[in-house]
C-alpha cells in the first residue's frame, strides 16, 4: 500500500510540474499529428518518346489540312461547271427563241409571196386576152431525201381539158445540216418519159435563212399525177418546203 501511494505522488508531481520533459514527451505522442504523405512524383518521359508521337500528329494535321483543300477545290470547280452550264443553258434558251422568231417571219414572208402571186394571178387572168385561170391547189410538202419519186394526185378543181399547169414550189432553209439538195417536180408526159423542172437548197448550220421558189408551166399530165423527188443527203433540221398549182390553161 505505501509503494503505490509514493508512485501516485510521483505522477502528480509530473502533472503538476511544468515543463517536465518527459510529460511533454510523453504528451506529444498523443498530440501529434500523422503526417502528410509525400506527394509521388511522376516517371521523367524522355523527349526521344515524344519525338514520334509529334510526328503522328503533324502528318495526321497535314493530312486533315490537305483533305480540306480537296473538298474546297472540288466545291469551286462544281460552282465553275454551274456556273458555265448556266450560261450555255442561257444560250440555248436565246437560240431557241430566236429560232421561233425566225420561223414566225418566215411563215409571214411565205403567205405575203403567196398572196401577191394569187393576187397577179388572178389580175391577169380576168384580163380578156388571158388565156388561162388561176386557182390555189395545193400539192403538199416537199419530200426529205432518198431516190423514191412521191406521186401526188392532181385533184378535179384542174379539169381534163387543161393543156397545161403552173406548178409553183419553194424551199425555205435555217439551221439545218444536209448540204446540197436537189427537188425535181415533173410529169410524165409519154410513157416512161417526164417533164421536169429542178428546185436547189443548201443545208448548213447557220443563224440565218435561205430561199429558193420557181413557177414553171408543166404539160397536162394524163394519168393527173405530179411526180415529186428529192436528190441528196436527207435534211435535218429547220426547213420547209412545198409545191402547189397556182393555174392551167
């Protein structure tokens, strides 16, 4: 019981007794704080290992660049062709308006010429010594090409006992490829044998129109056929062309 009454008054005494080195180090066990960890510091990566990874993306850059090139190289040439197949479709819309223009002054030429031929015509034949009548038969479109003769009926308005006919034909070519083109009009007269007379037009691709017309007085043909032929490369494009019988006698 004494031995552990004097150990007690020993630990008072530390308690009591500041600065006791032993109490304050006996204290700071409990009092200290855990230390902070040491922060890991990252493996050195040296700049050879970096060197091809910068490479990499240089060519990846270059070839993202160059791709963007393209793309914008293939927009402008896409705008270019646009842009000219714009304009040729400009072209051809003012070409083709004034095709029709020409076809509509041509149609207008055609009937004026027309008209006035029956006009004198029949001036002349109300005339007393005129010694034939006039009429306006007509005989169709000329024929395209090919050796083929077309035979056209003459219809009854020319009675049987006319000696002769007035055969009027044109032609009329614009924008048309073919070259040299002979229309032959006749009649067969005595068998195998024909009157005839010949109509020339030229095909060529141009801006512009080309006429030719004649009025030829023909013999009365028996069997009441007019015999229409075309010599040469068929034509293709804008052209017309016609025959008719104008007057008999």
């Amino acid at each position: 019981m004494k031995w552990i009454g004097k150990a007690g008054a020993i630990m008072l005494i530390m308690v009591l007794t500041p600065g006791c080195a032993y109490y304050q180090s006996w204290i700071a066990r409990f009092t200290r704080p855990a230390s902070a960890p040491q922060p890991q510091t990252a493996p050195a990566v040296p700049p050879s290992a970096l060197e091809p990874k910068l490479d990499a993306m240089d060519n990846r850059l270059d070839r993202i660049e160059q791709m963007l090139a393209d793309v914008r190289e293939q927009g402008r040439q896409r705008q270019i062709q646009e842009e000219r197949s714009q304009q040729s479709l400009a072209g051809l819309r003012q070409e083709t308006r004034n095709t029709h223009l020409a076809v509509a002054s041509l149609h207008k030429l055609l009937a004026k010429q027309h008209s006035t031929l029956v006009a004198r015509l029949r001036e002349t034949a109300a005339e007393p010594s005129a010694d034939f009548w006039a009429v306006d038969v007509p005989m169709g479109a000329l024929p395209n090409g090919g050796q083929n003769p077309e035979a056209r009926r003459i219809p009854t308005q020319i009675p049987d006992k006319a000696r002769e006919i007035l055969v009027y034909a044109q032609v009329a070519t614009g924008y048309v490829k073919g070259g040299p083109h002979r229309f032959r009009i006749s009649v067969r007269v005595q068998g195998d044998r024909e009157a005839a007379f010949y109509l020339y037009a030229i095909g060529l691709p141009q801006q512009s129109w080309a006429y030719n017309s004649d009025n030829v007085w023909l013999p009365m043909p028996r069997d009441r056929q007019l015999i229409l032929r075309a010599e040469g490369e068929p034509f293709f494009g804008d052209w017309r062309g016609e025959a008719r019988i104008v007057g008999y006698r």
